[in-house]
C-alpha cells in the first residue's frame, strides 16, 4: 500500500494506553561553573560564582561540550505534533523594522492542529533566542491568527525570507494548500488557498514551503507538495510531485502571485509525463506510479557554481526495493530531472521523510531513517537506523549511505539535518531504548507483533528521547556524528507509527508524535529545535524547545557564547521588565500586575516552594484590565513535568504537566492558591487547561504582595505538597516555566466531563529550569 503522511485526523480526546516511563536525574557537580542533567547535555545549573563558559561537569555532553537550554514549553497548554523550527538569523537593514540589533534570531515554530473543529496550525515566536514563546495576534478563545482566513491544520511548514523577513506559513486541508503570510516578523497574516477553491477535485498531502529572496527572476517562494489525485482515485497513473513558485516574494498573495511555474496543479493544468528519469519535465516527478514519499524543496544559496539550484528528495518503491532520489531543478523550476541517490533494497526507508540540506559551500547532505532487519521477518523489518550519504557535486555522485545510529539497541525515527560551513552540519532525531520495530505496539518473546490479550504479549514500553549530533567533518566517510541527549526527561513510551495515515486505521503504535521534527540555527550557527512530547496523562503532545548554549558552532570562525547571557543561575530565573502582552497576543506594557521579573523553586521533602517577583501586586481587576478581551480574572504560578502516577478525575496515564499557582478570579470565589495538572481539554477542543487537584500548603500566598502597603516590584510565594500531585519521589521538576495568565469563566468542570467552563491565555512567561530529583524513584 503505498505510504500517505502528514495528514492527520480530527485531534483525539483519549491517545492509546501505553505505560510510562521515567529516567531519574541526579545533580552532580565538581566543583565547576556548571552542572548538567546526568547522561545528558541539557544544563541544570550554572553557579553564579563560578560564570558561565564550558567548565564543570560536561562528561555527558559531546567532544565538543555541546549544552543544550533546559526545555521550554513553546507555549503553556497548546497541543499538536511535528513541529517545524525556523531561525531568522540573516541581518537586518539599519532602521528596518523599528531599527534594533543587526542579527535578531527571531524564532518561529508552527505545529498543526488537526482537521477538526476549527481546524488551523498554530504558530508561536519567540523574541528572545527561545528563552520564551507566545502566540502572537490570535483569538484569545481559540488561539487561532485573527484577521485570516487561515484554515487547514493537517500539515503546517513554514519559511522565513532573507532579504523581506517576511514569513511564509502553509497549512494543509486535504482540499488545498493554504498560503498564509505574515509582512511584520510574523505578528499578522494574510490568507489564501491559492485557487483552490475553483478546483474542489485536487486531493494533496504533505506541503513544503522555502525562499530565495535574491534568484536571478525576482525574489522566489517555492512550494513543493504531492497530486495524490490519481493515485487515490485510481491506481494509475499515480501521484504527482508538484512544484508551485512565486517570483514576487508571494505579492498581495493571490493564486496568481503562484503561477509562476509551467508545474501549477492549483489550475489543474496538465502535468506532461516523463518518458525517462533524464527526460525535463515541468513537475519534479509526474504521475509516477512508484511515488512514495518526499521531502521539502531546498535551494542552493551558497556562493558555489551552483547557486539557486533546486533540489527536492523523494523515494520510489520498486519492485519491493526502496530507492532514495531526487530531483533536480538548474533553471529555477522551470523544468525538473531525477537522479538515483541510493538504492536500500528492501528495507522501509520512509520513517518517515527523506530530507536534504546544503552547505553553504553547495555540497549536500540528505538523511532518512530506514529498517536494518529482516525485510520479510514478522517483527517488520526489526530496528530503525538514521542514514545519511552527502554529495559535493551537485547530486551527481553520492557517498555510500552512512548509518549514524549503527548501535544495536536504540532504533531512530525522523532525522532532520542543517548544513553550516563546508562539512559542518547538526542533526536532530527521536532515539529509543529499543531495537523493536518503532510500529510494534505489542510483542511477544521473539520480538514479533502479537495481540493486545494474547498468551505471552506484552506493550510496547520502549522509551523515546530527543538527540542531537554534530558534526565537524560530515563530508567523510568515517563516524561524523557523536549524539547527546538534548530532553531532560522522556518525550514518549512505547512504539512510534510511521505508516502515516494507516496509523488511524491499522492495530500499529499510535501517532502521537506525528511525523517529524526539524532543526535550525542562529546568525552563531548555535542549533535550536523544537520536538512533540505525549508523555503525559493524556497522552495530549505538546510541543518543547531547546536551543545550544555553548559548544562548537556550525559556522566556520563563529562563537556560541550564549551560556554567561542566560538567565539561569542555580534553579532561578530573571525575567525582563515590560514584556507582557494582553489577551489577542498584542504588546501590553503598562500591565506591572502581570509582569514577570523572576521566578525561583525550592524543593523541601514534599513540599515545592515557588516564589515570583512580580511589578505589582496581581489582582483579578488587573487581570481583566490587561487582558483587553473581557477576562474575569488571572493564575500567577509555575508549571513544571514530572513522572507522577495518575491522580484526579482526567488523569489516565503516568507521568504530567502540573503546575502551581495564585488565582484571583471571582467565577471561581475568593482568590487563593491552588495545585494542579494542565490535562482538562479546552470548551474549544484546541488546547490543555488547568485542572485543579488540591489547594496548595498553606492555602494562603504569602510575600510582600500581600502586604498592606505592597512594594513595587513585590514577591508571590506560594507551597504545594508533590504527593498531593502524584509526584514520585526523586523525580526531576523539569522546565519549571513562571507565567502570568488571564482566565475568561469558570474552571468548574460539568460531571463527568474534563472540559472546564472557561479558558486563558498567556501574559508573560519567564525562561524555565529544571530542579533535580534524588536519583529514587518507587
């Protein structure tokens, strides 16, 4: 059958059971500047007495003492799978836009939602180099763009110009692609389904979007997606890889602005066959019958003889035996030929998206994830290793597939890779504690899927981490990359799905996690990326950042000297003044009472002590005030993961985003303190809201706030029992993240239900870390 994904169905309510499982973090340190999270290389203090830099214990972190941020939550309740991370690292002009520093490193990061009701991706920014995230102009009940016509949600991909900065964000409806773009460093959006509306028939999938501002014929937006419209309709003659282009950088976005290319399915012209691989053609791969599956569109924007040259990786099954290849554009998308790039025989090498990128040299490097097993053994083909091959002419020649995760025992799914200078490139990816087939949900003694309930068949508890690898010399043969562990805690048990819509139809692992993740870096070639995590008692997939904060960069003469700038110092946060923002996402900053200025923890046998600085005594009156859309009150408090066992009345599985918190919202009485997990599902269906477990200890906040003449700035300290939680002793507090909300309603859920009677919004939110456990667990 052949192999559709990115598409996802309406968001569910329950995920599939699967137990969780926690890996304990225990602080050591040696006396150095700075400590990380045992076997991995996330930081987990940096002592102000010792500054910043590489020193203390980086044995777990790679040759090059790569540290990674502790996660961010990209956003405190949104949902939604396979994030896409885009760094705006190219200069601005003197003056543009509002003036401010030549480089900005502005990050964006969009995730789709789903194709139910209502039906967008979301989009989140980030101003700050990822320390913090918001969700710019939205509806504040449904978090939605305002002002748009936005709509889709199946797949979301997104690119940034480097020459505009305007950003370019395509959604996925099934029926169309959607152009959505943004002429203000993404804090608004215009809309269109580039003519798809006249053509009702067009069935696509899986959308990519990317730009070269300055190519010879203006400046260039690319889209590349599949015509699954006979291939689904009929078995011939096959889907089509389509290639759309503007030259106007997108214009007033209308569908003729994308008519810049003889391949343009959004009029449904007729896409002319190829006679031979060699043959041009005016679409990268017409109706091929053995059309797998394909990856996102990248040009060449080095300064090489090849420059502005188009590149687009895709698979073919033939006759059982997995090819890897691609096509190639030298006449910016005017016609399209396709070259063989490895031939795997039969193993799966769709797990899942093949994907290409370039250096800034023009040599290529192109990465997949495929079986290494038996082909025809019942266990699926066994265990999944990351692959990559590079070529440094053009395509050309390629270097015999190198396999980056050769261990056994740690099978690897969806590897993305950036390219720096010559040689130079990173790569993110999901790894295992298994050599299982990630599809497997059950299996028995030989490693074989069985089913749920038969003699000897167990789950699937494999545990699922996200790793990064570097490397400094990757146009060599040799071992390129050293992999480090970049989430300090797991983001996912049991099997991951890679059989793309089949997942929602077949007895296979679930899809929690979608598709893929990618990976981006700043104007200092740090890396940043953003990974889905369901390890929670829903089963809900959020979405978590990280950036690198020291190490070797990817960019020849550059230096990562992030680490003395970030405003951890030794489980406490600093936060700035004046960067809240209302309700709709839009700049508020006469709002001290919702004004972050720090945010520590303490952490005293059973009890977490979270204490915040806040620019003025929070009330619900300020609350409603600032929100400019009709609040009723505000939470001010922390959320942090914990392994935990379920406790509640929406709790299903091990393990949660919990948080603590001051309220003052009359709907819900007086105000007070309160402890909780964020597991109940919006009145909207589109996020996670808080859900109270107990009032906190002592029941009262306490801090200068309260005083009867409070000082301005003044604290918040507020006390609650972790076993109250479901907390396991010695868990890691990971990503404690201060935040100031607004509630709209009532948090009272109808019996029965885990839906809430209101909803909130995000304020303000300071930079997370992470609080380690005792090294025990029950």
């Amino acid at each position: 059958m052949r192999k559709i994904v990115g598409r996802r169905s309406a968001l569910p309510l329950v995920a599939a059971i699967v137990a969780a499982v926690f890996l304990p973090a225990v602080a050591r340190g040696d006396g150095g500047a700075v400590e990380l999270v045992p076997d991995t290389a996330v930081l987990l203090a940096k002592v102000s007495s010792g500054g910043g830099g590489n020193g203390g214990n980086t044995s777990s972190a790679s040759s090059a003492t790569n540290i990674f941020a502790p996660a961010s939550y990209v956003d405190y309740h949104e949902i939604g799978g396979e994030p896409t991370t885009v760094v705006d690292r190219y200069p601005f002009a003197a003056g543009s836009f509002g003036g401010g520093p030549t480089y900005r490193d502005l990050v964006y990061v969009s995730n789709p939602l789903g194709v139910g009701f209502p039906g967008f991706s979301e989009f989140y920014k980030s101003s700050d180099g990822g320390t913090t995230f918001r969700v710019p102009s939205h509806n504040p009940f449904f978090t939605e763009p305002t002002g748009t016509e936005e709509s889709g949600g199946g797949d979301s991909h997104h690119a940034v110009g480097e020459v505009t900065h305007s950003v370019f964000l395509i959604d996925l409806s099934g029926g169309c692609v959607t152009m959505n773009i943004s002429r203000d460093l993404g804090e608004t959006f215009s809309s269109n389904k580039l003519g798809c509306e006249a053509n009702p028939g067009a069935i696509d999938d899986r959308q990519w979007v990317a730009t070269d501002e300055t190519a010879p014929d203006g400046q260039d937006v690319y889209l590349n997606f599949n015509n699954d419209t006979g291939c689904i309709a009929t078995s011939e003659p096959g889907c089509s890889l389509v290639f759309v282009k503007s030259t106007n950088d997108g214009g007033t976005n209308t569908a003729a602005d994308f008519a810049a290319s003889p391949c343009n399915a959004f009029t449904q012209t007729a896409i002319p066959g190829a006679t031979s691989d060699d043959e041009p053609t005016a679409c990268p791969d017409p109706t091929d019958p053995d059309l797998w599956i394909s990856g996102p569109v990248v040009v060449d924007k080095s300064n090489s003889a090849r420059r502005h040259t188009l590149y687009i990786p895709f698979e073919r099954q033939v006759g059982g035996n997995f090819v890897i290849y691609l096509a190639k554009s030298t006449d910016l998308g005017e016609t399209w030929t396709r070259h063989p790039v490895a031939n795997v025989g039969p193993h799966d090498a769709a797990n899942i998206f093949p994907q290409l990128t370039i250096d800034t040299a023009g040599n290529l490097y192109y990465t997949w994830s495929q079986t290494t097993g038996n082909p025809d053994a019942a266990n699926g083909g066994g265990e999944t290793d990351a692959y990559y091959t590079y070529s440094t002419d053009g395509g050309a020649t390629w270097a015999t597939p190198i396999d980056i995760t050769k261990e056994t025992g740690d099978s690897a799914v969806f590897p993305w890779m950036v390219a720096g200078s010559p040689g130079q490139v990173d790569l993110v990816l999901y790894k295992a504690n298994s050599g299982l087939n990630p599809n497997i949900a059950f299996y028995d003694a030989n490693g074989n899927p069985c089913n749920e309930g038969d003699a000897g068949c167990k789950p699937n508890t494999t545990v699922w981490n996200t790793y990064f690898g570097q490397s400094q010399n990757a146009l060599n043969t040799g071992a390129n990359f050293k992999l480090v562990q970049i989430s300090d805690h797991p983001i996912h048990t049991g099997g991951v799905c890679t059989g793309g819509l089949s997942c929602d139809s077949s007895p296979q692992a679930n899809r929690d996690l979608l598709d893929f993740l990618t990976i981006d870096y700043d104007h200092t070639g740090a890396a940043y990326t953003t990974w889905a995590d369901d390890n929670n008692s829903r089963h809900d997939t959020r979405q978590f950042f990280s950036r690198q904060l020291s190490g070797a960069s990817i960019l020849k003469g550059q230096n990562i000297a992030a680490m003395n700038a970030y405003p951890i110092t030794d489980h406490a946060v600093t936060d700035p003044a004046g960067d809240v923002f209302d309700a709709t996402g839009a700049p508020e900053v006469s709002c001290p009472a919702m004004d972050i200025l720090g945010t520590n923890a303490q952490r005293t046998g059973d009890l977490l002590t979270v204490t915040m600085t806040l620019n003025a005594p929070p009330t619900s009156l300020a609350a409603i005030t600032c929100s400019k859309a009709s609040a009723t009150g505000g939470l001010w408090g922390a959320e942090f993961w914990a392994a935990s066992n379920p406790v509640g009345n929406t709790a299903i599985y091990n393990n949660d985003n919990f948080y603590i918190a001051y309220r003052d919202n009359p709907a819900d009485g007086g105000p007070g303190v309160e402890a909780g997990a964020i597991n109940s599902i919006s009145p909207t269906f589109t996020h996670d809201e808080f859900n109270r477990y107990e009032p906190a200890t002592p029941t009262a906040a306490t801090g200068t706030c309260f005083a009867a003449l409070p000082p301005t700035p003044c604290t918040v300290v507020i006390t609650a029992s972790l076993t109250g939680l479901g907390v396991k002793a010695g868990s890691i507090l990971a990503s404690v993240s201060g935040f100031s909300v607004y509630y709209f309603g009532s948090e009272q859920q109808p019996p029965g239900l885990r839906i809430p009677l209101g909803t909130s919004n995000l304020a303000d939110a300071a930079t997370p870390f992470d609080v380690n456990g005792t090294g025990t667990t029950p």
